[in-house]
C-alpha cells in the first residue's frame, strides 16, 4: 500500500528511516553497490523527499488494510 514520506529519523545503528503517514517506518538507505540513494545523506536531500510515496510492505501485510 503506497504510503506518503512524512519524516526521517535515525535507528540504533545510524541508519536512516522514513516515517510513513500510516506511522510505520521504513529504512532508506544509501548502500552502494546494491542500492544508490545518496539524497538521504544530506537535509536537503530527505526534505526534497517528503510527500513521495513508498509501498509499504506492513500495510500490505496487516489483514485490518483490507
């Protein structure tokens, strides 16, 4: 289910998640060679961010979304 980005936050290990509208988070990392999304390293780049939509794979799985 597409959720929209509201915010980010750290985890424990210093990576970084977006806060979805449905209130679930979702990691967003920049890992090359696997994943390339180097705007999630600056300010700049995550607030550029707010409002796009991720799927959210909890939503999709939580049977109360049907």
């Amino acid at each position: 289910m597409k959720q929209k980005i509201t915010d980010f936050e750290k985890d424990d290990e210093d990576h970084w998640r977006a806060i979805l509208a449905c209130g679930h988070r979702q990691h967003v990392r920049h890992d090359p060679p696997m994943t390339s999304r180097l705007w999630v390293l600056t300010e700049e780049g995550r607030t550029s961010r707010i409002g796009v939509e991720l799927d959210c794979k909890r939503c999709d799985e939580d049977p109360a979304n049907e």
